[in-house]
C-alpha cells in the first residue's frame, strides 16, 4: 500500500517568512493529493490540493508543487501570520483509500 | 448545522470492554472513512467504506469493526482485542471517494481506556 512520508516534523519561523513542509510518497498510481490543516482541538480541514495532472497550484499565500517523476509534493505558506500556526497533514490517494503523512507542526512567531 | 457529526466526544471505558463510536452525516456522502489519531503519527486509517453494505480495511483494521447498514451512519467499534485502544478517532466523509474528493471530518471522539 501507499506510504507518505512527511518533513520535518516540527517548524518554527517567524512571521514574515516562509515556510516549506516535503512529502513523498511511495505508489506512483496515487494521483490526488491534499493538504489538511489542523489547529489546536479542532478537526482537519483542506487548504488545498493538487492532482497528478498538474505541476503546481496556487491560493493567495499558499502553494502546492508536484513531482511525479520524484514522487514528491510540498506545501509553500508566504508571508506566514501566526494564525496559520497549526498541524499540517500531507496525504496521497492510491486504490480509493487516503493516507496521510505524519504531520508537521508548524509555529509562527510573531 | 450539520455534515459529519460524531459521539461521544469523549468516552472513558475499562479494560476489556467493546466501545462503539457514532458517526452520522447528511452531507449525501457516498464514502465514509474511521481514522486513528496518536501524537507524532499523523491520521491512519482503520476502515473505510465507498457504498453501503461495503467497507474495506485500513492500515490499522485489527481489533476494530465497522458496518455500514445506511449511508448516512459509520459506527465504528473498538473491541477488547484492540491493544492499545486509548487515541483520538476522526471520522471523516466525501462526496465521491478519495481518489478524487475532499474529505471533511467529524470532530473526533477521545477514547480513554482506564
């Protein structure tokens, strides 16, 4: 089955700055793949995703890059507030099942 | 309001005891997925099912059961052969499956195992 691997599980920056969270996955059949935040006590919920059709996706201050060929994908958060302080959670769809990668924390300090 | 709607939202239960854990929603979703939370380990998925009187195992079904009699409910099990029962359980739905959709999650439920 699909394994997803996620870094670096811990990220701290400060507000202003960038921040960049890496997944790879290991099933070259996956073709969806997601973007969950999940802040503090409160359920996951999708900030973006991106399919295998597409090489990169952009939403205000967040981005999705996609390799294929290196079976990996990252998320790119610009000018990061400190609300987006949260667990992010990056994950690959293969054979109608999701599988998630094991997150990263990220703090923004302000 | 409505969408993914799970009980209890915390349960504490002894050692050796089946817990069953509620998942309902009105979101006309065809898929529905059971997910493991622990610190440090990300969301594994127990169980999911893409259309009634259907499910599949996850990476982690051993120790858990589910049914899905009607597409609006996904209750999930928890039984005494599960080892280390204590986490946070997320249910979750989408429209079509995951292949192509997004999912949208319950609450979860904390289960303690005392």
């Amino acid at each position: 089955g699909e394994n997803v691997e996620q870094h670096p599980s811990t990220l701290s920056v400060q507000e202003g700055d960038s921040a960049v969270i890496k997944c790879t996955y290991s099933d070259s059949a996956s073709n969806y793949f997601p973007w969950y935040k999940q802040e503090l006590g409160k359920r996951p919920q999708l900030i973006i995703d991106i399919r295998s059709n597409v090489g990169e996706k952009k939403d205000q201050r967040i981005a999705v890059t996609l390799n294929k060929t290196a079976k990996h994908f990252s998320l790119h958060i610009t000018e990061t507030q400190p609300e987006d302080s949260a667990v992010y959670f990056c994950a690959a769809t293969f054979d109608n099942d999701m599988r998630f990668g094991a997150g990263t924390r990220l703090t923004v300090k302000p | 309001d409505g969408g993914i709607t799970q009980s209890p939202k915390y349960l504490f239960r002894k050692e050796g005891q089946n817990v069953t854990l509620s998942c309902e929603q009105n979101l006309n979703h065809d898929a529905m997925y059971w997910y493991r939370q622990d610190p440090g380990q990300g969301l594994r998925l127990i169980y999911y099912s893409q259309i009634v009187n259907d499910f599949q195992k996850g990476d982690i079904a051993e120790g858990y059961s589910v049914s899905r009699e009607k597409k609006e409910s996904f209750p999930l099990t928890v039984t005494s052969a599960q080892k280390n029962p204590t986490a946070f359980y997320l249910c979750a739905g989408s429209i079509r499956t995951a292949n192509t959709g997004e999912l949208f999650f319950g609450e979860g439920s904390r289960l303690t195992v005392l």
